[in-house]
C-alpha cells in the first residue's frame, strides 16, 4: 500500500468510527439525550483526531464559523470543540424533533418535542445574543502593517550558544530591511 492511502484511511477512520455511533445514539428512546450523546461523540472524535490519532487538528467543525463573528465569540469560553459542540447538539435536536414528529407511534409525547424544537433553535439565537452582545468594538486607528521574519536558520544552529550572536545579528539585519 503507498503511504497516501495509508494516511488517508488513517484520517477517514475517526469519522467512520462517529458515523457508524449516529444511529444508535440518535435514536435513544428519550429525545432529549440524543443532542447531547451525539455531540459529546463529535467533540471526543474531534479531539482524539487532533491530539491522539492521527494528529491533524485542522478542519474542525468549529473553524467553520471562523468568518461569523457573533458565533465565533462563544470560542473565548468553550473554544473551537464548545462551538462544534452547538453546532452538532442544534442540527441533532432539530433532526430529532423533526423525526419526532413524523412517527406515528403513541409513545411520542407532542408537547416534549416541541418543547426539544424550541430548545433546538433557542440555544443557537442565545449563542448568537451572547456573541453579538461581546463582540470587540472596530479598531480605533488605522491597520498598523506586520511583517514576520524568517532567517533560514539550521535547526542545530538555533540554541546552540556559539551561534546565537550571529542567529541575533542576522535577524537584525534582516529587520531593518
């Protein structure tokens, strides 16, 4: 096998793995715990991706709100896995009110998965209040321009105290330019 496949199996495993958990975690008997268990499954993939196997932390579901500053807001609490988090536990306790109410069983209790619904849609206009409502002011002056530099070091030469006179000069010399 070529190591492109490896690693691309490797990658696909994680979402394998919560795909095939979906089923039965969202159709527990009680509506109200299919968002949570669904969701707590999305983040420990998430992280286990991330930190454990087979480390690769981008392409969070969180950073796709990167760009929607009042959702992003909620990162200074939960960070990027508390903002997958609402998005997963929203889309679930809508699908499953949703599948609620299209059963034709008896045991569906009418009120409840109203009640599920409104929380479903609830919980995201607060995330959204809460970001909107602390969200940084525009920037008072005008954009101040940066640049990062990069003197090409070998990497034995970076800590080694013979070389850091020079590592420092070289930067210096680079800065200025």
């Amino acid at each position: 096998l070529s190591l492109f496949v490896v690693v691309s199996v490797a990658s696909a495993l994680p979402f394998a793995l919560w795909g095939s958990l979906v089923p039965t975690l969202a159709h527990r008997p009680s509506p109200w715990l299919a968002p949570w268990l669904t969701a707590s499954a999305w983040v420990a993939m998430e992280w286990l991706r991330a930190a454990v196997f087979p480390r690769v932390p981008w392409l969070l579901l969180g950073t796709s709100q990167a760009d929607w500053s009042p959702m992003i807001q909620m990162a200074r609490i939960t960070g990027v896995y508390g903002i997958s988090f609402a998005i997963v536990w929203s889309n679930t306790a809508l699908s499953r009110a949703w599948m609620a109410l299209r059963e034709s069983t008896p045991r569906v209790d009418g009120m409840r998965t109203a009640r599920l619904g409104l929380l479903a849609v609830a919980a995201p206009l607060a995330t959204l209040a809460l970001g909107l409502a602390t969200e940084p002011p525009p920037p008072l002056g005008p954009p101040v321009t940066l640049a990062a530099v990069h003197a090409g070091i070998a990497h034995h030469q970076h800590w080694d105290p013979a070389y850091i006179p020079g590592n420092i000069q070289r930067y210096l010399t680079l800065s200025a330019q």
